[in-house]
C-alpha cells in the first residue's frame, strides 16, 4: 500500500566541519535517507522552512536541494515541491554523495624530498606561460563564452573560426599554404599519433622514425601494427638516403630534431620529399619548436616545399608556443588523405572541446598570438643565451647540440656515463631534467636535456654551479 505523503519536518543536524554549507545540508539529507528516516515518496520542506529551522539564510538550502536534484536523490513535482526520488535511499545506503567529498584529514603531508618541486625545473616541453597577456587571454575566453554550443554528438565542432585563423597564421609564419577546409583541429600531437597509421595505411607496412626520437611516436605505431624501424640522426637530421624502397612512410622533426636539436638543411628536404614523390610514400612532418630561432635565417616548412602537398602531412601545436596544457594541435594533410583521417580522428573520440577551439581561435585572430610569440621569443633568447653562457663559464669545453632553435640544449656526457643517475643526483639537488638515453630506441647516448624556457637569467648561474658539481 502507497504511504501518504506528509508534510515533512525532518530534525536535520549538520555535520560538522569546514566544509560548505550547502554540501553539510546536502549530506545531512542523505544520512536521513541512509538511516531509513526519509524514503522514496516522502516530501521535502520548502527551502524557506528549512532555512528557517536550521537558523540559516536561504541561499544555502537552494544550493543544497539543486545539487540533491541533479544528483538524482530528489526530485521536483509541480504542486508538491520537492520529493525524494525512487531508490534514493539505496543509493544513500551504497555510499552515494551529492558532491565528491574531500579527504577525511584535511592536514597536508609533508612531501618527501623524491617528491619535492624542483628549484630549477629544465625538463623540456614547459614553455613559460607567465608571458601570456592575461588581459588578451581572459578576452579571449569572454568571447568564447559569447557563443551557443552546437548539438551535433555525431560529429566535432567544425572550429570554422579557428581554422580560419590557423590557416592565415601558417601561411604567415610557416610558409604553408592551405585553405581551412585542408586543416584538422586534434587535441594534441601524441592523442592524434594512433589515429595516424590506420588512416594513412601503414598498418602492417615500414614506417620510419628518428633515433634519437619522439618515442611516443614509436610505441603509438608499434601498438598500432605498425613495422617501425628506427634510423639514427646526425648533425643534419635525419638523412634520406637512410630510407629504403619498402618504406612506406617517415616521421621527422625538421625543424629542430627532436630531441638533439639538429635543423634539416634544404638540400636534405628536397631529397625527402622526392625520394616521397618516388616511392609514393608519406612524410610526416612534426613541426617541432618550428616557431623559436635564434642567431639563424628561418626556413619554411617541409610543407611548404615545391611537390610537398600531396605526400607531406603536417603536424603543428599550441603546446610549444602557448601551453601544453591546452591540448590542440592541427593536422594538414594530403587531399586524399583527408576524409580517411578526419574519420579516424572522429572514430577514436579526438576531437578538441568547441570552447577551447573557440577561445584559441579569438586570440590568433585578435593578434595576441603574434603579440605574444615576439615577446616570448626574445625572453627564450635571453635566457638560452644566460644558460647557454653560464654552462660555459662553469663547464667550459662541454658539447652543446641544438642550440639555435626551440627551447632546450642538449648536454653530451662522457660515454660510458649513466646519464639516468646523473639525472636523478641532479634532481636531489633541485634541479630536474631529462636524461638523453630516454630518447633513444636503439642508439646508445649519454646526455642531459635542459628547457631552458623557465630558467631566469638571474638563477643560470646557480643552475650551472650544481650542474658542474655533479657533472664536472
């Protein structure tokens, strides 16, 4: 038989605590559920009778009740106010929350040193995003804001606007011309590496990667059925008469080889994209840290190279000249190519958020992109040139790579070192890095890479000093 509704007065106490009102009256609720006092049916008091019997102001219960509303624990009858929802004390009785409750001892650990933040972090891939214009940046974000989300779950956001201005912006500082249609919007370089080999049809064929290299690179194609073969790089890069008649495909940094730092002379390029032209194959540029150079003339990318169209498929990101953390790359492939690779993407879920599009998209077009790039590359080039100088003063004769473009150097060590433990002496020391031999696949290298994007030129020195002491 169907119990009758009562008007409901329910003793709530609330639990004490720092935690905010509303989640207190929230979980006292719930209790009252979990202890069989309240059950599906029963009504709730009005947020103003409940105000009034708790002592508090009203805006807490309002919050209280939306957050039990939206959490299924209550529901709302017109007529009838608020009523507990079917099955809702099950789920208080399982555990269930309104809210995820923060961690019972609200003291802080000290953290052990292992886990201590570094005094110097030069890890690379952290570029310093201190120099974004916040101003710039939260107008950006306010205009995102403006727009209505689209409905399609079908589909990604098409990121027309963004597009757009990627477009205008790699035709200006790339040389790479392509109408926005050519290009794809992804959520990063290595999110968009799997959906790589099965729409450019390299599963069970020959793809070849750099050595030392973008591992992730490697795992995501090996994973994906993928033959890889690793080649290694020298002072110029990758070499193009390292390729072979069965490969199918090539993944190359030529703009500042990953992680050495090497730039591919015009010579080389000419020849990768003819040996590409030759075979049929396709080249997979990673334009990476194409955006930093210091004391050289900038070379175009390999797209943007007679003949490169229909075999070079670029790949670009926000990660270097903005912030990883904001997870977009851009993708310009072949014609062909690109219905087979928007699928792919669209199939595997890689698609970036429309607000996030919609924001980057305003602050390229505004300007604050181009702004931001000029002034971040003079502090990038103050502050390789601080360490770049220190690691002289106080390592003198010690072999640097890479130093004319990106955001890190390259520190060779003796061969034979270990240059994992030197890592982690360092790191006990505070100063974090990246040991080379993580790079390699096949190569046997011993060295440090350093990001110097976050190093001040006031602390070079000191970073240099405890480099010397555990190096030297």
């Amino acid at each position: 038989m169907a119990r009758t509704p009562q008007v409901s007065t329910v003793a709530l106490r609330l639990p004490e605590g720092s935690a905010p009102l509303r989640h207190r009256i929230a979980d006292a609720l719930v209790r009252e559920l979990r202890d069989g006092r309240l059950r599906p049916g029963d009504p709730l008091p009005s947020t103003r009778a409940l105000a009034t019997q708790l002592g508090v102001s009203r805006g807490p219960v309002v919050a209280a009740y939306d957050e039990l509303l939206a959490a299924g624990f209550i529901v709302s009858r017109a007529g009838s106010g608020a009523v507990v929802a079917a099955e809702a004390d099950l789920a208080a009785e399982a555990g269930a929350a309104s809210h995820v409750r923060p961690p019972r001892s609200s003291r802080r650990r000290a953290a052990p040193p292992s886990e201590r933040p570094a005094r110097w972090d030069l890890r690379p891939g952290r570029p310093d995003t201190t120099l974004i214009d916040q101003t710039a940046w939260r107008r950006a974000w306010r205009a995102a804001g403006t727009g209505v989300p689209g409905n399609d779950a079908g589909a990604g956001p098409r990121h027309t606007r963004l597009r757009t201005a990627l477009a205008d912006h790699l035709r200006r500082t790339r040389g790479v011309g392509c109408d926005p249609e050519d290009l794809l919007v992804v959520p990063g370089v290595a999110a968009s590496l799997r959906a790589l080999p099965e729409a450019l049809g390299l599963v069970g064929r020959v793809a070849v990667l750099e050595d030392p290299g973008y591992v992730e690179a490697v795992t995501a194609w090996a994973d994906s059925g993928v033959r890889v073969r690793t080649v290694p790089v020298d002072g110029d890069g990758l070499d193009p008469a390292s390729l072979r008649d069965d490969d199918a495909a090539v993944y190359v940094t030529p703009s500042h080889q990953y992680p050495l730092g090497a730039r591919m002379p015009v010579g080389r390029r000419a020849e990768l994209i003819a040996w590409a032209r030759e075979h049929g194959s396709v080249v997979v540029e990673d334009d990476y840290d194409g955006e930093f150079r210091y004391d050289v003339s900038p070379l175009p990318a390999l797209r943007a190279l007679p003949g490169a169209t229909d075999h070079v498929v670029y790949v670009g990101t926000a990660s270097k000249v903005l912030a990883p953390s904001l997870r977009v790359a851009w993708l310009v492939p072949p014609p062909h190519l690109r219905e087979p690779l928007r699928v792919s993407l669209e199939q595997r879920g890689l698609i970036v958020n429309e607000a996030t599009g919609a924001a980057l998209a305003e602050f390229i077009a505004s300007g604050a992109l181009a702004g931001h790039h000029a002034r971040a590359a003079r502090t990038y080039a103050a502050r390789r040139a601080g360490l770049v100088g220190a690691l002289g003063r106080h390592l003198p004769g010690l072999s640097l790579d890479g130093v004319d473009a990106g955001l890190h150097v390259v520190v060779r060590l003796a061969e034979g070192t270990d240059d994992l433990e030197v890592t982690l002496a360092l790191e006990r020391r505070g100063l974090a890095a990246s040991p080379l031999s993580a790079y390699c696949v096949e190569r046997d290298l011993s060295g440090l890479v350093l990001c110097y994007a976050g190093l001040p030129e006031s602390q070079a020195d000191a970073a240099a000093r405890v480099l010397a002491d555990v190096v030297g």
